[in-house]
C-alpha cells in the first residue's frame, strides 16, 4: 500500500472536510479557476530543476479523484459561466522536445485539454530562445572563474566552480537580460561565450531542443491545444509596438500554417506584469485574439475574467501536492483575493 505523506494526508482531510467552507467561501469571494503554468521535466541534460513526469501523473490523478474538472483555457475565456465545478486549468510554455516527450503524453492521458504555447521561431529552427544559451553556456563550460561579465552587474571575476555558483551566475545573468532592450541581448550572449571559452551551437545542442511540427500535430490530435508563444521569446515591452505586434501576428500565422486548430490565445514571453502593456493588450484584441495569459500568480476570479481577459493570470506548477491542492482549491484563492488586483 503506498502511504501519504503526514501534511498531504492531512490536508487532503482537511480539505474534504471543508466543503460547508468552499462553498460559504465561493458565496464569498465567488467562483474562481486556477490556471496553472508548466515548464521543462526533470533531466540531466540541462540546467532547469523541471518537473518529474511521474509526481505530474500523481497530482493530475489525485485532482481527478477530488472531483476537479480540467478546463481548456478557451473554454474559461468563452464559457466563463458554464464551467464545471471546481475547474482546474493547465498551460505549458515553450516548445521543448522533452516537454512533448515526457509531459505531454501524461497530459494527454488525463485528458486535461492543456494549452501548448510554442516559440514559432524555435520550433522552425531559426532561432533558439537566449536565456536557454545563457543556461548552455555556463554549463558547458570548463573555465571555473569567468571573466569580462562587468557590463552586466557581475564582479570582474566570478568563480562558477560549484553548481550553486553557477546556478546563480545563470539566474543573475538571465534576470539581467530581461531588463535589456531586445537588440541588446545577443550582445549579452556574445559577451558570456566568450567569458565561458564555449561557441554558442546555431541550433540547441541535445537538451535543449524543440520539438518538430510534426510533434506539434500529434499533440493536437491528442487533445492539446496549441497556441502562440511569440516567434523568438524576445519580451514585448523591450519590443517597439511594431515589432511587438509583428511577434503576435507571426507566430499566429504559423500555427495556423503548420497546425489544424490553434487556439487564438497569446503567452507574454516571461510574463511579468513589466513585460507586457495595456498597448499590447488593446492590439490582441484588435487582432482578434481571444486572450492572453501572464505569469501574475494568482487564481483567476471569474468575475475579473473580463477585464483580465488579456493578462489571464497562472501560476507555476508546484512540486508538492500539498502544494497542488492548495493552489487549485479556494484556500489560495481567499487568500489572494485580499490582495488589491491591478
Ligand atoms: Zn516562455
């Protein structure tokens, strides 16, 4: 017999026996939906403490078994009032080829009609996304100090000899390129290369590859929904307008090249209320696109839906389920809903 842990066992009684709470709490604060956000699985072959496909199957079944229901983001964005009870919401970001090998098939299985959304650019080999080579080179590369990373806040000489150094000389420069202007950022990568004595590969080494459009069409017709990540992962507000609005319409127009049914919702790259504006959101709309989604961790009340609708928030998928439950029942959302909303 498999045991739960004490907290998990704990909290899962708690829960169910609250449910005279949930609802004098849903009369309260109203109904609310949690969009939770994935990332990379856990591997070797990069940097990223990612998600373990089989604690992902876990917490998807003990959320089936409690009675949440998985719900397509369209479905929260056109049918905001016929969603079934105790909806749970689930997007991933990116495009990596583990993502579609590892993730997506558990995924599919508990059919969570997840929201896939892919860097076109990436997918189409063109490019691949900057703060994955910044990830790349620290962890290729055999010097133990680094050298020439002033310009970017660093000291002079900045030892990476363990993994937590290097782990936080990567964070560090990675936050550092969020706040550069686009046009800035290849110099960034340009500058660590050479501070690593490792050449940035023109298409992602193993580890950090995309997966094909041909993944891309298998996974829709599995029941994900597939949706525009931008074309290079550049962040909109460093964008002029022009461009920003280039990355919405190209990577909408090759989805809908490459795919049969996208959906029409846009993910901010990094998605931080700094990285997008109300300019960027009046032009999805005028796009025609149904929604947008951010990296704001909350759950989403639905009464704000409308007036959210392009800066959906989600929050990162936790790695306990003590976590997951939390997150997904009214207890995080109460306690979020106390807080002014933008
Ligand atoms: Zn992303």
């Amino acid at each position: 017999m498999t045991s739960i842990p004490l907290s998990l066992s704990s909290t899962m009684s708690f829960l169910s026996r609250s449910t005279a709470a949930a609802g004098l709490s849903s009369l309260t604060i109203g109904s609310h939906v949690t969009i939770f956000a994935l990332h990379r699985p856990v591997s070797p072959e990069h940097d990223h403490r990612g998600l373990s496909p089989d604690f992902l199957r876990s917490a998807l079944d003990r959320l089936k078994c409690s009675g949440y229901n998985f719900v397509s983001l369209e479905e929260v964005l056109t049918r905001p009032n016929q969603l079934p009870p105790k909806p749970v919401c689930l997007t991933m970001d990116d495009g990596f080829a583990d993502q579609a090998e590892l993730l997506a098939p558990v995924l599919a299985e508990y059919r969570t009609k997840t929201t896939f959304f892919l860097i076109t650019g990436f997918i189409d080999r063109i490019d691949w996304p900057w703060d994955e080579k910044v990830a790349y080179l620290i962890k290729a590369s055999t010097n133990s100090v680094l050298e020439g990373l002033e310009p970017y806040g660093l000291p002079e000489k900045v030892s990476i000899e363990s993994a937590n150094l290097r782990d936080s000389v990567r964070r560090l420069l990675q936050k550092k390129g969020k706040e550069l202007p686009a046009e800035k950022i290849s110099d960034l990568v340009e500058t660590l290369a050479k501070a690593c004595d490792v050449e940035v590969p023109a298409l992602p080494p193993r580890g950090y590859e995309a997966l094909t459009w041909d993944q891309a069409r298998d996974l829709e017709k599995q029941g994900l929904r597939l949706a525009p990540h931008s074309v290079n992962h550049h962040i909109t507000s460093r964008l002029s307008l022009d461009d920003a609005r280039a990355q919405f319409a190209g990577s909408w127009k090759r989805l809908q090249e490459e795919l049969e049914n996208p959906a029409k919702i846009y993910c901010y790259p990094t998605g931080r209320l700094t990285d997008f504006g109300q300019e960027h959101e009046q032009a999805l709309a005028s796009m025609g696109y149904l929604g947008a989604v951010s990296f704001v961790s909350t759950p989403l009340r639905m009464r704000h839906m409308h007036a959210q609708r392009y800066r959906l928030p989600r929050i990162a998928f936790p790695n306990t389920l003590t976590a997951v439950f939390r997150y997904a029942s009214w207890i995080e959302a109460l306690r979020s809903f106390a807080q002014p909303v933008r």
